[in-house]
C-alpha cells in the first residue's frame, strides 16, 4: 500500500493526514498523539476510526493540522482518517456512517454585523 493523504475540516481546523501501513503510531505536527492532545477524551476522538473499523495498530498517520482549537482539530483528525479508511476499503462505511464519522459537521461561527454587539447580540436600547 501507499501513502493515501486525506483532508479533514471542522469549523476553522483543516486536518491533512498521510496513512500508511505500519504498527499504529499517530505523529500529529511532529509529536506523538499522547503529546499533543493531552487528554483521553481527545485521543479516543482521534483513534475511533479505528476502533470501530478493528484496525488499531494496522496503519501508521502522519498528521499535519493547523487552525481552530484542539476538540475541532481532533474531529478534523478523525473525519480523514474515516475518509482514508474508507477508500482502502469500502465495507468500513458500513461501521462508520452510522456513528456519525463520515459526514462534516457544517456548523461554523456566524459572522458578527454591523451595527451590532455580536452576532446576535445588540447594542443597549435606549428608548429616552
């Protein structure tokens, strides 16, 4: 197999990830997974492609991701490496797409208008 490269986005994080086969270590800009993202919640984030797809330590990843914060680049992560596991093998959508890991979560920030303390948020009215 080579290298596949996948990208994943969620709100501002871009996720561009290098698969190949190996013993499963995940390398994310540099450091390993335990480094960067700190807490368990983030790792399992990150490594539940392949739980599901029962192929822990059957690829190694090369992560580069900038942008966002650490939960919305985990689940950039996660989104290619769903998308790379998925091109290697097309039964893998089978265990993926219900649990929500192949479809990119569109929500972004609202853009703050004119006139306006926020987004949604207004300037104090005044009515005297």
């Amino acid at each position: 197999m080579e290298t596949l490269h996948k990208i994943g986005r969620r709100k501002t994080a871009v996720a561009r990830i290098y698969m190949t086969e190996g013993k499963g270590e995940i390398t994310i800009n540099n450091k390993p997974l335990d480094s960067y993202f700190t807490t368990g919640t983030l790792q399992y984030k990150v490594k539940q492609p392949f739980m599901l797809t029962d192929n822990v330590d059957g690829y190694d990843v090369k992560v580069n991701v900038f942008g966002g914060g650490i939960t919305g680049q985990a689940e950039a992560i996660r989104l290619a490496i769903s998308r790379a596991l998925v091109e290697i093998d097309a039964e893998h959508r089978l265990a993926l797409k219900p649990e929500g890991l192949m479809t990119r979560d569109p929500r972004m920030v609202e853009r703050k208008k004119f006139g306006q303390k926020k987004a949604r948020k207004k300037f104090q009215f005044s009515k005297r």
